[in-house]
C-alpha cells in the first residue's frame, strides 16, 4: 500500500454522506489487510494525517491461534504508540496507603489475550537531545526470531528441526532433576538463561561459552569419576581436576579409545575456549581464536549449535556408562 492508499483510508467524509457510512464499514480496512497480504512488503509502522482525520498502523506479533480476523475490533481498537513503554511509579490514596503501582505499555489491542503480543516497531528518543530528535527500531528479539520459534510460538506446530543448545539445556534439566551421582547441577536457573550469540559481539559469544562451561563442566563430579577410576585400577596424580579423572574412568570402563576422545574432547574444549576468550585473556589469541572459529563454523551461533550438540552427546554417553556396575 503507498501513500495514495493510505491517504484514502484517512480522508474524512461529511457526517451522514453516503462516504461515511462507507467510511464506517471499514472497506479501506479490508483492502488494506488483503493488500498487506499479497504483497512482498509489509507495512510494519504508517501514519496518514487529513483535516479532521487521521489513520495510525502499527503491527503486532501474534500466535496465529489468536488471529480470529472476524473480530475486527480487536484489530482497530487500540490504544497509544510506538513511544509507549512499561512505567511504575509511588502512589498515593485511596483505602490502601502507599504503594508501588506498574503501568504496561498501552500499545496493544484492548483485548486481554493480546497481552503476550510483540511490538515490531518501537520509538526511541536520543538521550539528551535538546532537539527532541527520535526514531525508530524493530524488535531486537524478533530480527533474530528462529525457525524454531516462529513454527512453535506463532503457527502452532511442532517444530522437528535439530537445535543442539536446546537438547543440550534439556539433558541439562533432566539432569538436574535426577540428580545422579556423576554430576550437580550448581545453578539451575542459569540453564534457562543459555542463548546463542546472535551477533559477533565477544561478548555474547563468551557469556553462552561461560555459562556453557558452568552448567556443563563445573557440574562433572570429580570425586565420583576419581574414586570410580581408582577403583578400576586407574592411577592418576595429585592435583589432577574432574576432566582427567573422567577420561581415566572411561579408559577404567573399557570405552573404545576414539569414543573416549569423542566424549571426552567437547568437554576440554568448552573449558579451553572459556580461559582463553574470557575478558582477561590476552588479546591476540582471544581474536586469532575467533578468527579461527569464525572461519570452521561461520558465526558465533553456528560454533555454540554444534558444541552443545557435542556436550549433549557426552553427557549423555556419560549417564548410561555411569548405570553400568
């Protein structure tokens, strides 16, 4: 729809003319949304002004179960702007005292189950402009908005598509649940907080390998895999931390020694990547390591994808070996 269109849609009509009862059945709306939907562009943010009339567009994400498209008014009943956002504030009267009262953003349709909606377009203001200059941005979250999510949240479909971080913060739930003698899960909630880097920042990139390294390294039992390993004849050396002590034992459990390198490998790796690229690293190896990886997977993303994957695999090798006498 061009600005011809949308100017149509505005343009006001007399008080009881033939236009406004037209006007009033909400035709232009009708074209606009069937036009939106053929076409290969999207009006994601639009405003049309005429004396007396004025049309404001603003697009919200919605799972498609809520898209009931007969029930226009809950399409056109809206109220604020792109420059609305959540606000809380000390309120005082009335019968209860003193409180803190918080105020969601009026951007939304009035419906209550469009409460979980997703704003695509938001209005920014430049801190400390004098001009009172702004803009505006898309969502940040739905940019990078995954397959996954899109199939899952909005059509309603179960989604099949591999996702190692996903598995992996399964297994990881699982795990914590059972609590088997192998392996503690020390923080559970830092599991639900695990994220692909979506982006190059390294410090995105080095926060999923952090918490990676946490949930899955620092959960590995050291006095387990050590006594296990002593047990089955295995000696090691004093000082020797849980990722030794779990190659011993696997040696100790007959695994295949290409299997052992398989599992155990991820494992070294995630906690080599979170010394080396961690804030205090030295600078040129962190970026020739980067560079490195960057240059094997593509992004960021793509590395996290397949060491989860990898983890999840060693961790779940790990728990049945660790149930065999």
């Amino acid at each position: 729809m061009d600005a011809k269109q949308l100017l149509d849609f505005a343009t006001p009509s007399s008080p009881n003319s033939d236009a406004a009862n037209i006007a009033a059945e909400q035709h232009h709306l009708d074209r606009f949304l069937a036009c939106q939907q053929e076409s290969d562009f999207v009006v994601l943010y639009g405003n049309a002004d005429d004396p007396g009339s004025s049309l404001y567009v603003t697009f919200l994400l919605i799972p498609a179960s809520e898209a009931h498209l007969k029930r226009r008014g809950r399409f056109t009943d809206w109220n604020g702007g792109p420059f609305d956002s959540p606000s809380c504030g000390l309120v005082y009267g009335g019968r209860e005292g003193a409180r803190v009262e918080y105020n969601e953003s009026h951007a939304h349709s009035r419906d209550p189950r469009f409460k979980n909606g997703k704003r695509l377009v938001l209005g920014r203001h430049f801190d400390g402009s004098s001009d009172a200059k702004s803009y505006f941005e898309l969502h940040q979250e739905l940019t990078h908005i995954s397959k996954r999510s899109y199939t899952t949240d909005f059509e309603g479909s179960f989604d099949m598509t591999p996702d190692g971080l996903r598995w992996l913060k399964s297994t990881l739930d699982d795990l914590g649940r059972r609590q088997p003698t192998w392996f503690t899960l020390h923080e559970k909630t830092l599991v639900g907080q695990l994220h692909y880097p979506l982006t190059t920042s390294n410090k995105t990139w080095n926060d999923a390998l952090i918490g990676i390294a946490k949930c899955v390294v620092e959960g590995l039992k050291k006095s387990f895999f050590e006594t296990a390993a002593k047990a089955l004849g295995r000696v090691g050396e004093p000082g020797w931390g849980s990722l030794k002590w779990v190659r011993e034992y696997l040696i100790g459990k007959q695994v295949d020694a290409d299997r052992i390198d398989e599992l155990v490998s991820p494992l070294v790796e995630t906690q080599r990547l979170r010394s080396k690229l961690s804030a205090h690293a030295a600078g040129n190896e962190a970026a020739t390591i980067r560079k490195e990886l960057l240059k094997e997977f593509g992004s960021p993303k793509a590395h996290i994808e397949d060491l989860a994957t990898k983890l999840r695999e060693s961790l779940v090798a790990l728990d049945a070996i660790s149930g065999v006498a």
